[in-house]
C-alpha cells in the first residue's frame, strides 16, 4: 500500500493544528480548513494550504480539490452535526481513508455509520498513556495499538546493561519484539540485535499487554 502523503485537515482546534502541523513538519501536504479567518492565518505558514471555507459545503469542498486527498481528518468534535456533515462529504467525494474525532460514545457510532474508518478520542487516550506511564516504574511512553497490543518506549532494566539483544533473546525470555533502540544522544538505531545497552538507553518494543507487563516485574 502506498504511503498517505496529501491530507485534508477539517477544523483547526487544538487537535486539529496539532495533527495539521506535525503531518507538515514531516513532508506531507496539508490542506487545513476552518471557517475561522483567524485560525486560517495562524496556521497559513506552517501547513502547505490554508483555507476558511463552510466543511458543510460540497460545492467548496470539491472547488478545492478535497476529493483529490489521500486522508481526511474531521477534527471537529464541538460541533457533531458539521462533523458528521463533514464526514458523510468526504466519503461521497471518495477519500480513501478518514480519521474522525469524537466528543462522546454516540458521536463516534455515528460517525462510523457514516463512512469514517477510525474514530479517536484525543483526551481520552492522552489519559490512558498517562496513567499507564504513571503506574509503570519503567516505561517511557505508551502507545495501544487495540485492546491486546501496544508499543512501548521502556527503560533498559540494571540487568540489561552491557549486554546486547541476542544476549538477553527478548522473544524468548518476555515475548515481546524489540523494533528499536532509542540513546541518550536521541539516536535511533534500526537493527539493534549486536548493539550493546547502555545506562540511559531506551528500548522501542511492541507486544502483548499481558508480555509487557512482565517487563515491570523483572527483578535483578
């Protein structure tokens, strides 16, 4: 499957200018679109395209080129009918893939009855990540890909340090699939298995919520 690289951004809140400007700092296209003229000239200089236009509006939103988007984001959730208005439009201009935000339970099924294929709750998830990292001694950051898996950022364990992948064998030991090693300099490095752990380092891992607990556990 290709990569998205042209995104619609509708309405320009917190979320929204955050989604908006971070695809654009990574090289992607971005239409953002909010009927604030304000907003519209707060963000014009760090997306590719900034517009104040009606997202309720299928005649505007086709004069500009909506339908021609790899990705629709509705970051809308404070108004839920221009939401699902905005939706419903880009799903019959035949935008292959929309990323809507709900304000509540109710909103999100409607939402997806209407065409969006992933629904998310900013605030809520922001939430979750937080009390996980709370609650854990060692991770760093928490991702949940579903109900079963997540990736994790965690702190190499007082065992860990001086010794490499191999030496440990994670998939064996913890069950869990190590995707990358993040040092203290902020390098990345891709292919981790010979690199030996440092004090400081952090381990980018993905797995099951149940293996990954077990990473909390390990005592020397």
């Amino acid at each position: 499957m290709a990569r998205r690289r042209d995104f619609v951004v509708f309405g320009l809140g917190k979320f929204g200018r955050s989604v908006a400007q971070t695809l654009s700092m990574n090289g992607c296209d971005v239409l953002a679109i909010d009927k604030n003229e304000e907003t519209i000239q707060d963000i014009a200089a760090s997306v590719t395209h900034a517009v104040q236009a009606d997202v309720t509006d299928m005649d505007a939103l086709i004069a500009l080129g909506v339908r021609n988007f790899d990705a629709a984001i509705i970051a809308i959730s404070n108004d839920m009918q221009s939401s699902i208005m905005a939706t419903i439009l880009v799903k019959e201009l035949g935008i292959p893939f929309i990323l809507a935000k709900a304000s509540n339970d109710i909103h999100k099924k409607v939402l997806e009855k209407v065409g969006a294929d992933k629904v998310v709750f900013p605030e809520r998830e922001i939430g979750v990540r937080i009390a996980n990292n709370l609650i854990s001694d060692n991770f760093v950051d928490y991702i949940e890909l579903s109900e079963d898996y997540s990736i994790v950022e965690v702190s190499i364990l007082d065992e860990w340090i001086g010794k490499s992948l191999k030496d440990i064998d994670m998939r064996v030991k913890y069950g869990i699939n190590v995707m990358a090693i993040r040092q203290q300099d902020d390098s990345i490095t891709i292919t981790p298995g010979n690199v030996t752990l440092k004090e400081g380092d952090v381990l980018v891992v993905i797995g099951s919520n149940t293996d990954l607990k077990k990473i909390n556990i390990v005592k020397d």
